[in-house]
C-alpha cells in the first residue's frame, strides 16, 4: 500500500490545517485508519484512528482540538486541526490497519510547524 499525507505547513499557534491522507495499492479489507506523529527527538506516536464504522479515538493530548474523518470510497483520511500548538510541531504520518494488524511501513509524511 502507498500511502501519502499533504496539507502540513508553518501555522501560528491557535491556527489550523486540515490534513489528507490518500491510500493506494493494497486497499482490500482496511479496517480502520490513522494518523501518527513524530516530533524531532521523539518516537512517533499515535495521534487518532477511525475504523470502518467509524468510531474514533484520540491521544489525549488532541482531543477536543483535533477531529479524524474518512472517505471510505477515496480510501482517504483526513485530520482538522484546531488551536495548534507549538507542541503539535512534527511530522505527520498516516497509516491503515488490516484487520487487527497496522501496516508495517510508513509512507512521506507531512510536516506541520507551529510557531510565531
């Protein structure tokens, strides 16, 4: 599977970017999708993932100010963020889950910069 984030850039904190995430190859049986991070130093970590019912979860440090979507037929995903911070400066990756297996690769990911 291929997988491929835009919509990162510089954004004063209290801004907002909304990002995408587009899938393509292996699309057959994604059960769920997700958006990850890593800031410089850091490991990366989960931000949110949304099954194919559409149930989502958040890493608690987004929650309230960052909202997961999908388009099931574009096998596309999707992140709106809200009252960014200059914490939420990295890069953005996403991924897909196989059932109850996440993809082990990580396609280019999306830088975001948060800062005045």
């Amino acid at each position: 599977v291929q997988l491929q984030a835009s919509g990162g850039g510089l954004v004063q904190p209290g801004g907002s970017l909304r990002l995408s995430c587009a899938a393509s190859g292996n699309n057959f049986g994604i059960s769920a999708m997700g958006w990850y991070r890593q800031a410089p130093g850091k490991q990366r970590e989960s931000v949110a993932t949304i099954n194919s019912g559409g149930s989502t979860n958040y890493a608690d440090s987004v929650k309230g100010r960052f909202t997961i979507s999908r388009d099931n037929a574009k096998i596309t995903v999707y992140l709106q963020m809200h009252s960014l911070k200059p914490e939420d400066t990295a890069v953005y990756y996403c991924n897909v889950r196989y059932g109850s297996t996440w993809y082990n690769g990580w396609g280019q990911g999306t830088q975001v910069t948060v800062s005045s």
